[in-house]
C-alpha cells in the first residue's frame, strides 16, 4: 500500500528532516507517527501526500513513485488520499455542504451522485443537520469533522492525518478519533501524526516514533513513549 | 472539460464576486479609475490627430508656371510633375481662375483687381496634392527643378513648423498613452493581487483536494474577466455621455474653422469596444499573474 525505502530529505536550509526512512504500511492499516516537535513528523506526513518532494529514495503508494511523479500529476495523486489538518483548512465562505461538496467537483463527479455522497459522509460525521451552515457557526470538533467527511468523500485508500485533535478539547477529540476508527473500520488506511499521548496509548495501533529524521521505533500496538 | 464544469466556473466566478465583496469593489474601482483616464485620454488625442489629419490634408503645393511657357510646354510639364514620386493629384488652374479667385477671396476690395481681367499679371498655376503630406517639402523641391516652373508656393516654413508640431503632439501622446496603460496594468495587477493574497488559502485547499491547476485558474480567470468588464461600464458611459455634449458645443463653435470633431458614432462604440477590451485584458492578465504564484507545486 504505502512503501518508503531509504527516503532522504534535507531542505535548501540545510536542515535534515528525513534521513533514511524505511516503512511500509498495510491497507487497512492505522498508524500513529509520533516523536518530539521538529523530529521529523510533518515532513514524513506531507511527504506522503507530495507537497515536500523527497531528495532521495522512492516512495510508492497505490504503485505510484511519489519522488519521481510529474508536478502535473500531484491533482491525481491528492484525489485517492484525503488529508485532514490540526487546523481544519476548511473554506469560511463556504457553508458546510459546498465544503464538501468542493472536493467532488474538482473531479467533475454529476451534480446528483454529489449530492448522494455528501449527504451520506456528512451522515457518517454526524453533520447532516448542520449542510447549510457555516464553518464560522461550528464548534472546532464540527469544523474538524467537516474536515474529515471532505477528505473521505471521495472514498481514498488512504486517509493522512496531521494532528487532527490538536486544537479540540478532550471529550471532542476522543469524538474525532471514534470517526478515525469508524472509517479504519470501513478498511480506508490511516496514517496519523499526533501528540496526543492518552490516545495513542488508549486506541492502540501500530507506532512509528520519528526522533532526528530516523525511524527511532516502530511497534505493532506501540505506546506514545515521550512526556507529553 | 465538461460543460458542466465550465457552468460551475462562470457560477462560482460570481459568486466569489460576491463573497470578496470589498476586494471587488477595490479591483473595479481601480480599473474604473484607470480606464477613466485613458478614455478621456484617447478621445482628446484621436481628435487632435483627426484635426491634424485635416489640416495636413489642407496642405497643397501650387506651382507657378513661367509666362513663357506655351501650351505644348505646359502639357510637358504636367506630364513631368506626375511623374514626381508621392504625388495624389494635379490640377491645372488657368490665370483666369486664379484671378477669379483672388477677386473673390478679397471681396469688396477684390473689385479693384477686376481691371486686371484684360491684362492679367497672374501665372497659370498646377495644384499639387501629396500623397502623404510630410513630404510636401520633398516633392516641392523636385517640382521646383523642373523647367518652365517659376516659383513653387507651399507655405514654406509654416507647413514646417505645422508638420513639426503635429509630429511631437502625436509622439508625446502616444508615450502618454503607452504609459498610462502601463500605469493601470501595474496598478490594475497589483490590486487584483492583493485580492487573490487574501484567497491563498482557497487556493491551497484546491490543490489539496486535487484540483488541477487549469480547473483552480479558470474562475479566477472569469472573475478578472467580469473585473475588467465591470471595471469599463463607468468610464464608457461617462465618456460617451460627456462625449454627446462635448460633440454638439466644440462642433458649433469650430464650424468656421473647417474642422469636425469625430462622429459620435461610430467614434464612441469604437471606444467602448477598445476599452471593455482593455478591461478584460487588463482584469484577466492580472488576475492569471496573481494566481500563477501559488500554483506552483
């Protein structure tokens, strides 16, 4: 499914952010990326869905190699894997159906399949009720499930998650995570950076630790393993 | 693309309009400020060059054939100033119409001239029309060589200086002109920048969701596009209206002078067109510069 070998990444700053990272994920897999703040993480995380270029190695999802894929094809590659962010990137002047809705349109799906999908994955995040109105009038755990319902909409393999319970409160981040697990469940990979050491080490799954840009651990039903 | 997807497009171009409400507002007034300017800018320069079209075309060389000549002769000299380069036409005008003229031109003291008829001190003249008159002065030259010329007329050193000033009026107003388009694109771009800086982040959730570039260009290229257009509505019908007055007062008011301003029409559809052009140009070449920045992956 998802196959890293030997991936290097110094950035033109010099800082070394990959430094021979070996991983290879499942379908169906859930896993957690952990490790200290400028280890490495988010470079691992957006490696994944191209908007870091690796320097060196290959790194293949779905039997495509992202380090030697075309600028021109990185639309299609972003269509099969939905990303989800700490700070929900959702679009204020969009209510939270054409939120959703957006992601469909870019691959010109008919306006009626749309419709049909939207209101399914907005059912699926509990937010049915809530089509018409805007991220601004959401609560964060709502504006975080949008989120998630437009990275899933279009039914991904994969499903990348940068800390996507960072900005909530607990009681709505378990929430958030119950969604994670409903999707893992329907068997959409998920790949996940967090901080949060009570769920890495309450839900267990497979964690990889990254400490320096290395892979510091990688254990099936891991624990967090650093203070939070 | 589906057409489908192009009606989505044109629909979301506008409803951004709408959204950006205050960034619309600010992209359209600048366009408005600017078109205004080059609008009134063009009509008083494509007058002035239609006034100076007339008197160029005003200018004529008369060519004053020596007494001696006989009608053989002066057959021949015709024949030979034809054959000088750059000339439109050639008319021969006896000495007794020229002293027709002459009597007529002066009015009431003409009269005295009227004495004249019997033995008549004038010279048979041929009027040389250019085909382009800056090269009067050339083609007067030529003709002045030839035989059984006596003297050539042209207004000499006035059709100079006139030819001068026309030509340095027309340059100065071209570089105006050229400047301020560069003024408004700068400034037309730069607003509409400002605009597309706030919507970095719709850009970059396009991309994230894996929308091509061509797909995230084509409502910012329709919505510079309806920037341009709306940019022009304004300036058009502010110098089309102030133009109608403007045409029926100068014109009165120049009637005694031979000159005519353009016709309202087609002049001022002529304008409209050019500058809803501008406008698009100007709106969609801005609004494709912003958004290219961010398109990079």
């Amino acid at each position: 499914m998802i196959d890293m070998q030997d991936v290097y990444k110094t950035y033109p700053n010099g800082i070394v952010a990959a430094s021979g990272i070996n991983v290879h994920i499942d379908a169906g897999e859930f896993l957690y990326v952990v490790g200290p703040s400028g280890a490495g993480k988010s470079t691992f995380i957006k490696m994944m869905y191209r908007e870091v270029k690796p320097s060196k190695g290959s790194i293949i999802i779905n039997g495509v190699d992202l380090a030697k894929l075309k600028n021109s094809k990185v639309p299609l590659l972003r269509r099969n894997i939905g990303v989800v962010f700490q700070d929900f990137k959702l679009l204020n002047t969009l209510s939270v159906y054409e939120n959703v809705a957006f992601a469909m349109e870019v691959i010109e799906e008919s306006p009626q399949y749309i419709k049909k999908r939207v209101m399914e994955t907005l059912e699926l995040v509990g937010l049915k009720h809530k089509a018409r109105a805007l991220p601004t009038e959401l609560s964060g755990g709502e504006q975080q499930r949008v989120a998630i319902a437009r990275s899933i909409v279009n039914a991904p393999k994969v499903v990348i998650a940068d800390e996507p319970t960072g900005n909530l409160d607990p009681d709505t981040s378990w929430e958030i995570m119950n969604i994670f697990e409903e999707i893992n469940m329907r068997g959409t990979t998920i790949v996940m950076a967090t901080h949060n050491k009570e769920i890495v080490n309450t839900i267990k799954h497979r964690v990889i630790a990254i400490e320096n840009g290395r892979i510091a651990r990688d254990e099936m039903k891991g624990e967090y393993g650093y203070e939070s | 693309m589906k057409a489908r997807t192009f009606r989505r497009h044109v629909r979301e171009s506008f409803k951004s309009l709408g959204r950006n409400g205050w960034m619309t507002f600010a992209s359209v007034s600048a366009v408005t400020v600017t078109l205004l300017l080059v609008g009134v800018f063009f009509v008083i320069m494509m007058n002035l060059n239609k006034v100076a079209t007339t008197i160029e075309e005003d200018v004529e060389i008369r060519v004053h054939v020596d007494v001696a000549a006989n009608d053989k002769d002066k057959e021949v000299l015709q024949q030979q100033i034809n054959r000088v380069s750059g000339i439109k036409s050639v008319t021969y005008s006896p000495k007794e119409k020229e002293l027709e003229n002459l009597i007529e031109s002066l009015g009431e003291e003409g009269e005295a001239f009227q004495l004249f008829e019997q033995d008549n001190p004038l010279n048979d003249v041929y009027v040389v029309k250019t085909k382009n008159p800056t090269d009067t002065m050339k083609v007067a030259q030529q003709i002045e060589k030839l035989n059984y010329v006596a003297t050539v007329k042209y207004g000499q050193g006035k059709v100079e200086q006139l030819f001068n000033f026309i030509k340095i009026s027309r340059n100065v107003g071209l570089v105006l002109i050229i400047g301020l388009l560069f003024t408004a694109m700068f400034l037309i771009s730069n607003t509409i920048k400002i605009t597309i800086m706030a919507r970095k982040r719709e850009i970059e959730i396009m991309r994230l969701v894996g929308a091509t570039n061509g797909f995230i260009r084509w409502p910012f290229f329709l919505e510079g596009l309806w920037l341009g257009i709306l940019g022009a509505v304004v300036p058009i019908a502010v110098v089309s209206a102030a133009y109608f007055y403007a045409y029926d007062f100068l014109n009165a008011k120049l009637k005694d002078h031979f000159i005519k301003l353009l016709e309202f029409n087609p002049f001022v559809y002529q304008l409209s067109a050019i500058l809803i052009i501008m406008g698009a140009a100007i709106g969609i070449w801005g609004s494709l510069m912003s958004v290219r920045k961010f398109l990079k992956v």
